[in-house]
C-alpha cells in the first residue's frame, strides 16, 4: 500500500504544478498548448505513466508473487508503449525541435535525477483535489478489496476487517465530497488550471 500510495504521491507532485494549456484526461485527441520540460518532466518525459506503474505496482505486490509483477511490468509496457508513441508523435509535429531538444536529453520512463529543472508553477492545491480524488479512492477500494478476498479465503467465510472497512468508509466520504465539489461547485476550480 505504500507503494501505491507513493505512486500516488508522484500524481500529486506533477498535477500540481500543471501549467495552463498541457495535455489533460482527453480521451478523444492529443491537446497541448505547451511543451512541458520542468519539474518532473525534466528528468523523465511521461511522469504520470510512471507514477501510474508504481500504483499498479503496489497492488501486484500484495499477492507476494514475483512473477507477477514481472508479468504485469511486461503487459505495462506493452500498453502504454503505444500510448506514449502516440503522445509524442503528436509532440513531435506540435513542437518540432524542441520536443527533439528535450526528449533527446530525458528518459521516456526511467527518471534521470541529474537533468532536474524546478518548475516555475506554483503548486496547487486546489488542482491536485479536483484531479486526483479518483486515484485516492481507487487504491484505498482496492487494498479493502484484497484484505476482504484474501481474510475470506484464508477464513473459509466471507469476513470483514473492521478497520480496513473504516478506512474505506473515511476514503469514501473523501472521495463522494470531492467528486460534489467537482461536479457542482467552482470551490475547486482554479482560473488558468
């Protein structure tokens, strides 16, 4: 769980200090205004996929199984090669030579420490709340779910921890207040985020 937790730590780093105009959750086509090449993106050029690994990561590692965190590493790869190809493709044609400038000098996926830039964005609080409610609530969902199959089986009946079940329970109220901020206030919009 700490791992996924500090996966999670890594989203918040990067979200945070997400400048105006950089490629968000889109689903449908490939957005940028501007080249991000400080902060997280000065040591490796998909941050957010690695951050996501280390997430997955964690939860892979609870079943105690080297070879499946082999496994999913490889399916991981796999996947989200594509994806990144695809991101850059666009980045490439968008910013010419200075995606060649920066991706020549930062890793696709493994961080180069030495090539650090701080960032010029300040941090946001706000930003990081009303994007990443979703992932929070998704890893405390999961360990809930792995503690109650794995107390279930090994008990031979269905069991619930009672902490487990009150830290989700917490996790959810964050989750459902967050999400109604979101969706029907502006409490957690930020102007130019």
């Amino acid at each position: 769980m700490v791992i996924s937790f500090a996966g999670l730590i890594l989203r918040v780093l990067i979200v945070g200090r997400a400048p105006i105009g950089t490629s968000g959750r889109n689903t449908r086509e490939q957005a940028a205004n501007t080249l991000t090449t400080t902060g997280m993106y000065s040591i490796v050029r998909h941050p957010l996929y690695l951050a996501n690994y280390i997430i997955i990561i964690g939860f892979v590692m609870e079943f105690h199984v080297w070879w499946l965190v082999l496994l999913i590493t490889c399916i991981y790869a796999l996947y989200y090669e594509r994806i990144m190809l695809a991101e850059e493709a666009f980045l490439r044609t968008r910013f010419d030579g200075a995606f060649e400038q920066w991706a020549a000098v930062t890793p696709a996926f493994i961080p180069k420490f030495r090539g650090w830039i701080p960032s010029q964005v300040p941090f946001c609080w706000r930003t990081v709340l009303q994007r990443e409610y979703n992932a929070f609530f998704l890893i405390i969902a999961v360990f809930f779910l792995l503690d109650l199959i794995g107390d279930s089986i090994t008990e031979g009946h269905f069991k619930i921890d009672v902490r487990w079940f009150a830290i989700f329970v917490v996790g959810f109220v964050i989750f459902a207040t967050l999400r109604t901020l979101k969706k029907r206030t502006r409490l957690l919009t930020v102007a130019g985020r």
